[in-house]
C-alpha cells in the first residue's frame, strides 16, 4: 500500500475515536462510515473483507449476542440469578457476597459483561437491602464477577477475537483461564471485605 494511503487511513481512523470520545459522533457508526468511505476510496476491497473477518467469529459474536438478549428478554437469566441467590442472607453476609461475585463470574462466560452486569446488579441490591448491609461492597463483587470472563471466548470481544486467528479451542481457553478465573475470585472475595467492609448500612 502507498505510505500515503496508510497515513489516511491511519488519520482517518483517529479521527473517528476522536469524534466518538468527545460524544459528537457513535463510535460504531464511524467505524461503518469509514468502511464505506474506504471502500469508496478502493482502500479496501470486499474479498479482503472477508479474508480477514472468518465466518465463525461473527457467527460465534452474533449467537452470544443473541444468546445474551433472550435470556434478558424472557427473564431467564433474572430468574437464574434470583434463584441461586435465594437465601444467602440465611448463611451469612460474607456467603451472600460470594454467591453474588460467583453468580455475576457464571453469567458474564456465558454473556458479555456488560449484560452480566446489568443483571446481577439489582440482585445485588436486593442481596444488601435484605441483609441490611452497605450495598457498596456488592456492587463491587459484580464489578469484579462481570470482569472475570476467562474460561470461555464468549463474554468478552477480546477472547473471540483472537479465537480463529490464534486456531484456539474453547478447552484451550478453560485449560489456561479457569486457574486464572479462579485465583482472580479468590482475591476478589479477600479484598473486598478489606476495602468495602461488610457493615450496616
């Protein structure tokens, strides 16, 4: 490619992060006019397109979203929720604050985070209102569930994205993610308390 073309695409594309941080034009939108403007310009071509955007990253990124507004649409993931976090107050605060930070861990390896968070966020509250407890340190259990998504290529766009390129199997993403989901809980259930005490509101 011409040097000089690779500085416009390159200009172009900071141009577009720049207009989508100071919220004058929707980051998604820009990337999907820049396309077109690229493809106008022959910047790009349609086979390369599909070169480099395999089929089953998008078929894998489209079920997961899918996937992710069924369970929200039905109520299937609230009831999930609701249901596996009925009676923690009964076995203590600190169990109702590792039950949240589990629950939030499950959903967000089967959904995105931000929908995993959206969730169990006012379970969360629920959780804290009924224990009568500082809501603030279960608002960070789901913080810190909805960020954990390691053992699967499904909750974060990340994972998917360097799933067909680096030819990785979901068992690769368990085998090498799970310990690390893991550890990541069990710092997360010790620090919490710590930071964000379990006391009456």
């Amino acid at each position: 490619m011409d040097p000089r073309k690779g500085l416009f695409a390159l200009g172009a594309f900071g141009l577009v992060i720049g207009l989508s941080a100071f919220g004058i034009v929707d980051f998604l939108k820009g990337l999907f006019a820049l396309l077109a403007v690229f493809l106008a310009l022959g910047l790009l071509r349609t086979d390369e397109i599909r070169r480099h955007l395999p089929l089953d990253i998008v078929v894998i990124i489209a079920s997961a979203l899918v996937l992710s507004d069924v369970m929200v649409d039905t109520g299937t993931a609230d009831l999930l929720a609701g249901g596996l976090l009925a009676g923690a107050s009964e076995h203590g605060p600190y169990a109702a604050l590792a039950l949240v930070l589990v629950v939030t861990w499950i959903l967000t390896e089967l959904m995105s985070n931000n929908a995993a968070a959206a969730l169990a966020f006012p379970v969360a509250l629920g959780v804290a209102q009924k224990t009568g407890l500082d809501p603030m340190p279960f608002v960070m259990a789901v913080l810190y569930g909805a960020s954990c998504s390691f053992s699967t290529p499904y909750g974060y766009q990340t994972n998917l994205m360097i799933m067909s390129p680096g030819r990785y199997a979901l068992s690769d993403f368990f085998r090498a993610g799970f310990p690390i989901a893991l550890t990541f809980q069990a710092v997360a259930l010790f620090a919490i308390p710590l930071a964000f005490p379990l006391k009456a509101a």
